[in-house]
C-alpha cells in the first residue's frame, strides 16, 4: 500500500463544525431564555446547566487523561485515535470548559450552600467548612486545575508539533517523561475538583470513592468517543488502513476495563456507605432511592453495566466494527443518564426531565462539538511522525 493511499483522508470530522456551534449557541440562548421565565425556572435552569457542564467537564478530562496514557506507554493500539484525545482535550477545550464555568460561579449562591451567606450562618458544619469553601480558596483552587490541565495539554501539543516538523524522536521520549506526573496530578486535581464542583453541592455528605468514580466514568466516556468515531468511519480512509479486528478487540478490552472499573466503584462506594450507616453519608443514596429516582438507578446498573459487560465479552462484537459502535453508542447515551442521576438528585425530590435539562445538554454539548470539529481539522487524522503507524498499518 504506497503513502498517498495510507494518508488519504476522506473522513471530515470537522465539517459539521460551523453546524454544532449554531446548534449549540442556540440552544445555550434559550437555556437562558427559559430561565428568565420566573425565579423558579431561573434556579431550575441552573440545575440544567451544571448538570451539562460537569457532563461535558468529564468527556474533556477523559479525553486528557487517555491522552496522557497514550504518550506514557506509547501503545500502537493508541495511534489511530490519539488524535481525537488530542482534540477533546486539548488547551482550547479546556478555555472552553472553563468560559462555562463562569455563569456557575457567577449564581454559586443558588447552587452552592456555602456560597449562600444565609444557610452558611444557620449551618454549624458549614462554618466549619468555611475555611476550605470560600470564594478566595475556590477561585486559587479552580485557577490551579485549568492551568494544570490546560498547560499539560498546550505542552503536550507544542511537543507533537515539533516532532511532525523535525522527526525527531526526542521529543517522544521527553512526553513519556512528563506524562506520568501529569496522570498523578490528573487524579489529584480531579479528586478535588468533583469534590467543589459536585460533592459541595450537599454540605453534608462526603464520599471516599467518588473521585475514583469520576475518573473510570471519565476514561469510559472518552474512549468510548473515540470507538464510535473510528468504527463508524472503518470502511473510510484513512481509518479504513488501520481499523482492523486486532485493533478493535483491544479497543473493545479497554472500554469493557473501564466498564468493569465503572462498576466496581459503584459497587465499592454503595458497600462502604451500606456498610457505616452514618447518616452524613447515606442521604446520597436515599435521595436517589426514592420515587422514581430508583427506576434510574437500575436502568443504570442493566444500561451503564450489564448490557455492556456481557456485549464487551463477546469476540464477534469486539470483532465488528459497526457492533463495536452500537455499543460505544450505548455507553455514551448511558454517561448522560449517569451524570444525571449524580447531579439533579441533590436539587429534585421526584425525577423530571425539564426543556431546560434538554437545552442545556445540547447548548453545552453543541459549543464542545463545534471545539472538537476545530481541533480535529488542525492535524492529520493520524500521527503520521511516528513509526509505529506503520507498524499498525502492516498488521491490518
């Protein structure tokens, strides 16, 4: 197979971009227009859009993180879809992600009981906690987690850069040195960041898994994007050089180890709290137990864990791409309904899907697509300076 064939492209995941912003910046406007419809609606609405945002917050990170991975241990099954990793998490996404945070820290005090003087003051715990939830101490901590990100990811990029310039193999040596902190401060950062961003949200409840939580549900979000991606383009260059059943089966392994440390840490975290029985911690679950929020709950434990560990088993499915797919599909459609289920119990007694949940999800989700288009369209679709691609292209 010569160069031209190998590097020809006809897949054009930036095309739609223009579309996914008009969508996005629609739909974002009349989030806030149906928020400014009573002051019920108002607070309502920033339910909606957090929910979003940390939705979206995730997907970003995921892509990061498995980013990160991939230069650490320079795997070829990586290769063919570092570049979307590249593109969900790279510095402008990150700019992105962080321009959404604003309109949350500028009503923190309608989300937040530590940003709201009155149930700071009636709340003992609370003034407890005031040295570490306060404004001064969460915009520093905030600052820290998006230039930590942001500038691992701006490194990162400066340093494929260089090397689809120059070829020289430095420059992969040097990103397998500097990605390991990276990961180490990835979890650190994440861990205090969920903990501000969403267990703050109830001043009394506290979780010792949590974070690890995210950070499974993250990875499971991100490379679920990329198998979609990758599969449904399989029969299209220049995915169609390299997309083959060796690939797929270990892009299928790791979604279904991801899957598996989903579970696990749902599991691990509802044990701990069943087990200690301390009323600081078992609101989560009694909140997300009553009504129909329980229904969600086990549409989570067959959707988010079952359907895909017992597909993800099955060799014809990591096999075939278009199956592969379906089933990264289906675990996309199942984050959402996770991060629901993790945010708007803390704001609604009874589960209710809003306009505003709708609009928000897809106001957030336009703008971060329309991102991703833009960072997709900066660079081939494959890292053609490393070697290895061609190594990956032999085996197919």
């Amino acid at each position: 197979m010569d160069d031209s064939t190998t590097h020809r492209q006809e897949v054009q995941l930036g095309k739609y971009g223009p579309l996914f912003a008009v969508i996005g910046i629609v739909c974002i406007v009349l989030t806030w227009i149906n928020g400014f419809q009573s002051p019920t609606e108002w607070t309502s609405m920033l339910h909606s859009y957090l929910f979003a945002v940390v939705l979206f917050m995730s997907v970003t990170l995921g892509c990061f993180g498995l980013m990160l991975l991939q230069h650490v241990l320079q795997g070829k099954w990586g290769l063919p879809i570092l570049r979307i990793f590249e593109a969900g998490g790279g510095l402008s996404m990150f700019v992105l992600m962080a321009v959404f945070f604003i309109p949350i820290g500028m009503y923190a005090h309608q989300l937040y009981p530590w940003a709201n003087p009155a149930w700071m003051n009636a709340d003992p715990l609370l003034k407890h906690k005031e040295p570490y939830l306060n404004w001064g101490f969460i915009g520093i901590r905030f600052a820290i987690y998006f230039l930590i990100w942001g500038g691992y990811a701006w490194l990162m990029r400066r340093s494929v850069r260089k090397q689809e310039s120059d070829g020289r193999f430095t420059h992969q040596k040097n990103r397998a040195k500097y990605c390991p902190p990276g990961i180490v401060l990835l979890f650190l950062t994440v861990t205090f960041a969920y903990t501000d961003w969403v267990i703050a949200l109830d001043a009394h409840w506290w979780s010792t898994m949590y974070a690890f939580w995210f950070v499974s549900g993250m990875a499971l979000g991100a490379v679920s994007i990329a198998a979609a991606i990758s599969c449904l383009n399989a029969d299209k260059p220049p995915y169609s050089n390299f997309v083959n059943k060796n690939w797929t089966r270990d892009i299928g392994n790791l979604m279904f180890t991801f899957t598996m440390l989903w579970g696990y840490t749902n599991l691990g975290q509802y044990l701990i709290i069943w087990h200690g029985n301390l009323p600081e911690t078992t609101t989560y679950l009694v909140n997300r137990s009553i009504g129909h929020w329980s229904y969600l709950g086990f549409i989570l434990v067959i959707g988010q864990f079952f359907v895909p560990f017992f597909a993800l088993l099955s060799p014809t499915v990591k096999a075939t791409p278009r199956l592969l797919a379906f089933v990264a599909i289906w675990i996309l459609l199942m984050r959402v309904v996770d991060h629901f289920d993790v945010v708007e119990p803390f704001f609604r007694a009874e589960m209710a899907i809003k306009p505003a949940d709708i609009l928000a999800l897809l106001g957030v989700g336009g703008l971060w697509a329309a991102v991703f288009s833009w960072n997709i369209r900066q660079a081939p679709l494959f890292p053609t300076y490393d070697p290895r691609i061609l190594e990956v292209e032999h085996a197919h």
